[in-house]
C-alpha cells in the first residue's frame, strides 16, 4: 500500500470514532444523549475548548511550563544516571553495596513519592521536576550500566592493542557504547519525563497541562478533560518526532537506525 | 623435487637473542566457574625471530589463540616466561598488532576513524592521522568507503579496514588470530595475497593462528603444530622453504606444496582425530 492510502485509512479510522462519538452524544441512536454528553462530553465541545485556548493564547503558558518541567527531568535525571551508572559499572564492589537499595528505589511506585516532593520542593515546578527526576534516572542509569558492563569484550581487547590507555578507553569505547545504549532508551525516558510532568501538576500546582485537566475535572467540566487530553497527547507526539530526528542524527553508525533513514 | 622438511626449526632456536616473541614454559590456567582449574596450554616453547611469518597451526579449541593472547599481554600466563624483542612482557604487548577473528572496528566510527585512532591516541595530531589513514585505506583498496561505519562494509571489507587499523601503527610484530576466519573462500584467498603483499614490503614478525592447514603453508615460513587441548602443547615445528612471492591460489598446485601439507597433516589428523573424539565423548557424558 503506498504512503497516501495508508494515511487515508489512518484518518478514515478518526473519523469514524468521532462520527460515532457525534451520534451517540447527540441522538438517541444509543441512548439518553444529556447523559451520554455529560459522561464523554462531545467533539464539537472539546473543539470549541481547545481552539478557545489557542486563541486566547492561554494554553501556551501551560504547554511552555509542562516543557520546561520535562526538559529540566530528563536533563538532570539523565546527567546524574550517566555520572553514577558509569561509576557503578567500573566499580563492581560498589555496584554489589547498592544493589538491593537501587532495585527496592526502582520498585517503588514513584507517585507515592509526589506528595513528598511537594512538600520538600513546594508547589511550584521543582517539586514536577524532581518526580520526573525519579522516574528518568532509572531507566538511564540501567542502561548506562549496561551499556558499560556490556561493551564488546573483542572490540575492548582491540582497543587496548592500540595503545589506549584507561581514559582514552573511557572516551572512544565505554562512552560510546553506553551512549548507544541510553538512546536506545530515549523514547522512554523522555516519555517518563513529560509523565512525570504532568503527574506532578495533576496532583497539585498551578499551571501546566496536568493543572488544566486536573481543573475541569475538578468542575465536572468533562469537555475541558477531553480538550487537555487531546493537547496532551499531541504535545507527546511532537516531542517524540523530535526525538526521532535526534535520534536518527546521533545514531548514524546504528545498523537499524541506518536502514530506517 | 623432495621439500626440505625440517622438524624444530634449529635456525630460529640459534636466534634466539634476537627474536621478536620468545615464549619460555609458557603454562595458561583458566578458574572454570565451578572453581576447577582448566589448564589450556601446558609448558609451551615458541621462538619467533624478527622478520619470520610463523603459522601456529592446531586442532579446533586446542588452545592456540590462548597462545597468542599471552604474546598480546591480554592473559597472563599462570607460569612461564614471555619475552619480547628481549625485555620481558609486562601488561599489554605495545610492540604488537593484533588482528582479530571477530569484528573488532568500533562500530561508532567511520573506516577512516578507525584506522586513525591508533595514531590519534598516540599522540598524532587529528589531521596527520587522518591523512595517513587516507592512505593505508588506499592501500587496502578502500579509499572510496572511508567514510563508511562497519555495518555498511562487507565482512571482507571490514577485514581489510581492521588490516589497515593495526598495519598503520607500524608494530614490529603482528598477532593475528584466525583472522580470515569469517570470510567465504574466494576472499580469503584475495585477503591472504594482500596480506603477503602488504608483509613482503617490510617483513614483520608475524604470529598467525589458524585451523586451515593450507592457508598456514601458503602464507607461512614455518608451520608450528599445537596437540589437541586441554593442557595443549607444541609438538611439531616445520620450516617451509617455499620461494617467494607466492601466489597462493596457485602454490596449491606446486609438488612441494603437497608433500608439505602431506608431511605435517600427517602428524595433525592424530591431534584432530583426538580432539574430536574427546567432544564426542563430553557430549555423549553430558
């Protein structure tokens, strides 16, 4: 099937959804639509809401702090990972003393930890920042580990055969590997830091896209949970596209990244 | 024409004082995880001299890249002596080359990168190296594909990037274990002409482990004859005078070729013979 066909039935597939879900808010096809609009609001509702906000501009100030929080997640969570999974990996003795503590701190459901932050960090945007932290840095830091741990033995062997010594090791072989290992991860862990994010403000701030939903349910306004939703979930998509392009630009030497682009 | 075959190639023996590796008992250990001790290679003499290409030549997993791991300084022999280019070896060997069997190019960095690391981190400055390694790609016959990653390069290719790699760092001697091992038999042959052509320009010492009986006398000046593993020892040492420039698809063909190959295939198909029957048997006991 060529390209075009396969995005006509990608939207075909949208339309219907909203078609059924215009007929059934709206009629009695289903059922009673004052009850069926108030559960699942309708799309001509959620429309109206999110182009209300695009054009009053509000939802900017939203989508910008609800970026910020995530940037700031993924920058720090990454950064620390990167300093101790390398740590951990060269140092086995220590990786062994931490070990039960990292597994119990990754086992335990990071939303729990929401309501300590906030009383920690406040309620502004480090308290969303600090549990994208925690939800980012474990994903890196196992493959950073990993990455480490697992660099080719023949590759490694070659690499001392030509003269390097434990630095330059460090910056052309373990560096590398880990990288690729950490990228193969970054849909993830950017997923986690806009989840984290939105986590955050969902349980208590005063702006972000998790604020705006938490808002209009709060209100029963189910048209406004909608219209977040949507925003949200296109917000995800733009930002993982943007981190296929880095992706792609970074992994060059990756076979499957190669045969993709 | 009878070949002169020679058993313990006295010639290199007399060298000794100069010789380029110098293995004295050289005894491997390895700790099986279960805590046995797995002896691989037991009380090994060897002598390499300076510009001898000497093929090392046994049964499959007889312990004949261990050997030359120990000449590399990547292990460290449990007793015994390596020496080189007469002072003893202590960590990595930094005279030595070594041309993996495995893909052994960093996959993060193009052809060209990989050939100029080994000068860049020692010191060569960034252009300089990479001007080189322009040239010994050329050399190898891929000037065209330096910017290519490994994944993009043939299994052939790859080989010959990785020839260039150790050959730039001009190592006075050159490990290679079964490095054309990979490869059909078409590029093998294309691969060993190149690598005779490329040796016969300044005549290193080389170590080269195989398992093929025929490319070892094809390339080498001498065949050394490893016994079936474990505690694996050397126990034949052949000299083949052969003249050179040797076309190695066509020395196939020469008489002297064959008696050799007859001669020393003789002494390895009892240490074949053995190896294989002792898989049999770990098999049939697991």
């Amino acid at each position: 099937m060529n390209r075009f066909g396969l995005i006509g039935l990608q939207v075909a597939v949208a339309l219907v959804i909203i078609a059924f879900w215009q007929m059934a808010s709206t009629t009695h096809v289903i059922g009673d639509p004052n009850t069926i609009s108030f559960f699942f609001s309708t799309p001509i509702a959620v429309v109206t809401q999110i182009w209300r906000w695009f054009l009053d501009g509000s939802i900017w100030y939203h989508l910008w702090i609800t970026l910020l929080e995530a940037m700031l997640a993924f920058v720090i969570g990454s950064a620390a990972a990167i300093v101790i999974g390398f740590w951990f990996a060269r140092k086995a003795m220590l990786a062994a003393i931490f070990d039960p503590y990292v597994k119990a701190a990754n086992a335990l459901p990071r939303v729990v930890l929401a309501p300590i932050f906030t009383l920690w960090f406040g309620l502004g945007i480090w308290s969303k920042v600090a549990l994208g932290v925690s939800l980012v840095f474990f994903i890196v830091f196992f493959n950073v580990y990993q990455g480490v741990r697992e660099v080719n033995r023949t590759v490694l062997s070659n690499a001392r055969m030509l003269g390097m010594n434990e630095r330059q090791l460090l910056r052309h072989v373990y560096w590398p590997s880990a990288l690729s290992w950490m990228f193969s991860s970054l849909h993830t862990s950017v997923g986690f830091a806009v989840v984290g994010a939105v986590v955050g403000e969902y349980l208590g701030a005063a702006a972000g896209l998790g604020y705006l939903i938490q808002q209009a349910e709060g209100v029963f306004d189910i048209g406004g949970v909608f219209a977040g939703m949507f925003v949200l979930a296109a917000f995800v998509l733009v930002i993982d596209w943007l981190v296929t392009l880095v992706e792609r630009r970074l992994l060059v030497w990756r076979p499957e990244a190669g045969r993709q682009s | 024409m009878t070949a002169g075959v020679t058993e313990g190639a006295l010639g290199a023996k007399a060298d000794a004082a100069h010789a380029a590796v110098r293995l004295d008992g050289v005894t491997i250990e390895f700790t099986l995880p279960e805590g046995r001790v797995f002896r691989a290679v037991a009380s090994s003499d060897l002598v390499v001299g300076p510009r001898e290409f000497a093929a090392i030549i046994g049964p499959t997993g007889c312990g004949k890249s261990t050997l030359l791991n120990a000449a590399a300084g990547l292990l460290r022999p449990a007793s015994g002596r390596v020496t080189v280019l007469g002072a003893p070896l202590a960590g990595i060997n930094r005279q030595a080359g070594y041309l993996f069997q495995q893909d052994a190019l960093m996959p993060w960095k193009t052809a060209l990168e990989n050939v100029a690391i080994g000068l860049e981190v020692a010191g060569t400055a960034r252009a300089e190296a990479r001007k080189k390694a322009r040239d010994w790609l050329a050399r190898v016959g891929l000037a065209a594909f330096s910017e290519r990653y490994p994944h993009m390069l043939s299994g052939g290719q790859r080989k010959r990037v990785a020839l260039a790699q150790v050959l730039i760092r001009d190592p006075k001697i050159i490990l290679m274990d079964e490095p054309f091992g990979p490869l059909d038999a078409q590029t093998r042959l294309i691969m060993g002409d190149l690598l005779l052509n490329l040796w016969s320009q300044d005549r290193k010492a080389v170590m080269f482990v195989t398992h093929d009986l025929e490319e070892a006398i094809a390339l080498a000046d001498r065949v050394v004859v490893m016994s079936a593993g474990p505690s694996a020892r050397i126990i034949g040492d052949f000299a083949i005078p052969l003249e050179r420039p040797r076309d190695i698809s066509e020395i196939k063909l020469e008489r002297a070729f064959q008696t050799l190959h007859r001669d020393i295939w003789h002494m390895l198909k009892k240490e074949v013979l053995k190896a294989y029957s002792d898989q049999q048997s770990e098999e049939a006991a697991q």
